[in-house]
C-alpha cells in the first residue's frame, strides 16, 4: 500500500497512476494543522491493514497527475536521524579532501542520534529557501522509515514489527560547527514522500536502492546493504534512546556524494520500490532578519565549514 496525503490534506491510496481518495474513513481528518488524526490512523492500519480495503473498492478515484501531493507525514512527534551512517560518506567528510579536511569524522557510537523539527518537514513539489548567502547547505539523499506502533526498548529481531513503511528523505544540511539541529532544523530541511510505501511492499529493506540527481546531474546513489548501522538497528537504537511513537520518522543517513545545493536547483531523488520525490530550491538565499542585518550572516559565516 502507498499512504499519501494530497491536495487539502486528503488521505489517499496509490494505485498505479490514480489516487484513491479514502478520507472518509479517517476518524477525527480535519484539514487545519497539526494534522494530529494521522497518527492514530496510521497505527490502526497497522494493526490491521484490511481496514481500508472496503474503502479502496468504493472510493472515488482521480488521477495522479491531477492532484497535489503533501508530505505524507507533515507533523509526526519527533524525526530521528542517524549522523554519519556510510562508510564511504565518512570519507568524503573527513580525511584528506573532506568537506572538513583533516579530521576524524566518528560515526553513531561517537555521536548518537540526533532529532529534526517536525515543522522542518515539506512535501513533494514544494520549494525551500536557503537560509544563509555565505554558508554552504548541502543534499543528503536518505530512507525514511516510517514507524507503526508505539514501542520502547527493542530489540534489532523486533523491529519489523513496528515499521510500517518507508518514504524518501532529503536531510538537509548547513555546514559548520554547530550542532546538528540548529544545522538541519530549518524549515524546508527535511523534504519527505511522495508516500508512504508500506512494509510489504519492500521486498528486502536491506537491499533498497536510491538516487539523487540536482538538475540533470547524478550526485548519489545509495544501497541500505552499505549501511554501517542497518536499518533494524538504528530502529533499536532509536527505541532505547526514546520512546517511538506511530508517524515518527527515521532518517537513517546518506552515502557518499554529498554536494553543494544552490539556488534555483531542482532535487529528485528516485526510491526503488518506493517513487520520485522533487523539490526546488528559490532562486535567492533568505534574507537576513531585518533587526540583525549584514551582521547575522557574517557571524554564522566566520564561524562556519571551510568552505
Ligand atoms: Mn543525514
């Protein structure tokens, strides 16, 4: 099953190139943030992934062409992300060429998780800004994985039993010094969708295949079977940090060929079994805050990655 949400908040099922439109068995939808009636929605398909079929059969259908697609989880409790999660992107940051050149690049056990704000989240088609002229943003193409079911303390044999799904995930990313959430926390910083594919339609989590072309240029491509924390893990370690509730997301980190995003880009990241997610970038940075002016960009700059 592919989970969406479109148009005024809608909730839908992909079904080939049409929308199936089953809002009406949604208990409590409203279309006024924060969207909290998807939670609940999503653990109770969980449970019981029947429960939409009599609705597929009777709702109405539009094509896919002709509706908009929303983040299909705009405002979960918490997104989890995993820090340096690919051997291969650990190079790139560290070593001799890295984007921090010379230094020892640590993975999970050093750093931890780490959390993005939910309002950092957008969806399919919507276009960010680049908060700061003078600093270097870069794309991490990643796997999103969807959570099903309020859960503590896992074990890595108990994961799939929480996972309800997986969706594409750009993290964002300034780079510099500071701490990963002020770093990845703006607004459009965490571009999902353009669904949520359920579980059982990924054959081999292990083994999921992704792409990320800025343009017509390919930056990265990614396999899950690189991982150096599997996905099962990083649901483990996730669940002994904090308790995971349904609608929470994990991002679970990006290969090599991290790169630069400028304004005026086009990101496309291309998910087996999973769909194409596209987002724009402006064509200008964000303006300083008006009170703060020049002075806030050059504070950040001075203080930011050689870049
Ligand atoms: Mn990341």
């Amino acid at each position: 099953m592919k989970l969406a949400l479109f148009d005024d908040w809608q909730v839908g099922c992909i079904e080939e190139q049409l929308v199936v439109d089953i809002t009406d068995i949604v208990p409590g939808w409203s279309n006024t943030w924060p969207y909290g009636w998807l939670l609940p929605f999503i653990a109770a398909v969980h449970e019981d992934p029947m429960m939409i079929q009599s609705a597929l059969a009777k709702s109405p259908r539009k094509p896919l062409e002709a509706v908009r697609l929303r983040a299909p989880v705009p405002w979960p409790s918490k997104v989890i992300a995993a820090p340096v999660n690919y051997k291969r992107h650990q190079n790139e940051m560290g070593g001799k060429s890295g984007v921090y050149a010379g230094a020892n690049i640590k993975t999970i056990e050093d750093y931890g998780l780490f959390l993005k704000p939910s309002s950092s989240i957008v969806g399919p088609g919507e276009c960010i800004t680049l908060p700061f002229k003078g600093r270097r943003t870069d794309h991490e193409a990643e796997i999103g994985v969807v959570i099903g079911r309020k859960a503590r303390n896992l074990v890595e044999s108990e994961a799939d039993g929480v996972i309800f799904g997986f969706t594409g995930l750009l993290d964002l990313s300034v780079r510099g010094g500071e701490d990963r959430p002020f770093r990845k926390g703006f607004d459009g910083f965490c571009p999902i969708g353009p669904w949520v594919v359920t579980k059982d339609e990924v054959k081999d989590m292990d083994a999921l295949s992704f792409r990320l072309d800025v343009n017509a240029e390919r930056r990265q491509v990614g396999n899950t079977r690189d991982m150096i924390y599997s996905i099962r893990r990083l649901v483990s370690l996730a669940s002994y940090q904090t308790t995971l509730y349904p609608g929470d997301v994990i991002a679970t980190g990006t290969p090599e060929g991290v790169g630069e995003v400028r304004p005026g880009d086009r990101l496309r990241l291309e998910v087996d079994a999973i769909g194409v997610l596209e987002i724009d970038v402006d064509d200008n940075y964000a303006e300083p805050p008006p009170h703060m002016g020049e002075w806030f960009n050059q504070f950040l700059v001075s203080r930011g990655a050689p870049v």
